[in-house]
C-alpha cells in the first residue's frame, strides 16, 4: 500500500502550490487513492477520496477544498453533486464522459488504468469532466492519450513497469508527457513526487 508525498507547482513560474499527503491500495474490486492537501505554508485545504472498479470507471468520488466539495460517479456518464461547505448551494450535474480529471495525481492513474494503452499503439480520444481548485467548477474536456514505451524496472518484488504517456488537449493542442510506475505517478507537469514510503503497487 504505497504513501508519499507528491508536491505541485505552477508551470510557468515554478511557484510552489502545496502538497498531497496520499496512500493508495489495489484490491480483488479495483483501487482506492485516498489524500490530504496542503497549501504552500502546510495548512489543509482539502482531500481527496477517489474509487474506480476493475475497470477503471470511478465509482466514487469525495473531492474537497477550502470553500468547495463535490462527490461523484460514473452514472450515465459522470454524474455529480457540487456544494459549497454549508450545503446551502447544492449543484447537480451530468455529462457524457468517461472518467474524471482534476488537480490529484490520482486522476491520471485512474485515467491510465480505464484506458490500459499498449506501447506503440494509436492514441485513444477520451472525454472527461474536470474538477480544479480552488472553487472545482465542472468542465468537459477532451483528451487523447497515446502510450510511448513501458520499462520494466527493478523493484523489491521483482520488476515493476514505468508507462510513458502522451497526452494532448483536443481543444488547444498542447501535449505533455505523464509517467507512470504501478500507481504512483513518477513525473508529469507540475507535479513532483517527493516521499515514497513502500514500492507502488501493480495492478492486476
């Protein structure tokens, strides 16, 4: 059950933009990714709660900030509740979408995982609904994932696979490369892993 620290940071000017204290865990149903987020000066400003199934699909989702939550699933596409703290601003939605996308390295490898690529094959169209801090306001956007090379590199339980992605935004073009061990998230922009406490796990 691998836990670590991954650090973030903007892409333009390198400014620090807190952490994610996270464990994850496969199981015999699919995988769990559950995190803590700090700002900058180590202060929570939210979590992150994520489930997919066997598959991929995520079948539960609790995401929170300082000022926003929204739980979420896949339900005829991805169905949504979004929230301020209070309760009082209750927001349902919908949209025809695969998975989701946010802030978390979770939402990369969960992403990984509903597309289980092969090295060198075409690239994939995916359509996912974002959710970003501070306020996680819902966004559709569509992706194309294509899966370059897979390493095997050597682990305490023999040899774990290192996935370099490909992914590019339909609508704007621009292209950034995600890699990937097991379930943990190594390198991709703006995202650092800092700590990592036991090997990533391989998924079945």
């Amino acid at each position: 059950m691998p836990r670590g620290r991954y650090s973030f940071h903007d892409l333009h000017d390198h400014t620090p933009l807190g952490e994610e204290h996270f464990h994850c865990a496969t199981g015999p149903s699919g995988w769990r990714y559950t995190a803590q987020t700090t700002a900058p000066g180590g202060d929570p400003n939210g979590s992150v709660d994520l489930t997919i199934d066997e598959l991929g699909r995520p079948i539960r989702l609790e995401l929170h900030t300082g000022a926003w939550q929204v739980r979420a699933a896949a339900l005829d596409g991805v169905t949504w509740v979004r929230t301020d703290p209070t309760g009082e601003h209750a927001q349902e939605g919908n949209a025809p979408a695969h998975a989701i996308i946010g802030a978390s390295p979770a939402f990369l490898i969960a992403t990984a995982r509903l597309l289980r690529l092969e090295p060198g094959g075409p690239a994939t169209r995916v359509r996912l609904v974002s959710f970003q801090p501070p306020v996680l306001a819902p966004l559709t956007v569509d992706q194309s994932w294509s899966l370059l090379t897979r390493t095997a590199h050597p682990a305490d339980t023999g040899f774990l696979p290192v996935d370099n992605f490909l992914v590019s935004d339909l609508a704007t073009g621009d292209q950034h490369e995600v890699h990937l061990a097991g379930d943990v998230v190594l390198a991709a922009p703006g995202i650092e892993l800092e700590d990592l406490d036991t090997p990533p796990s391989a998924f079945p």
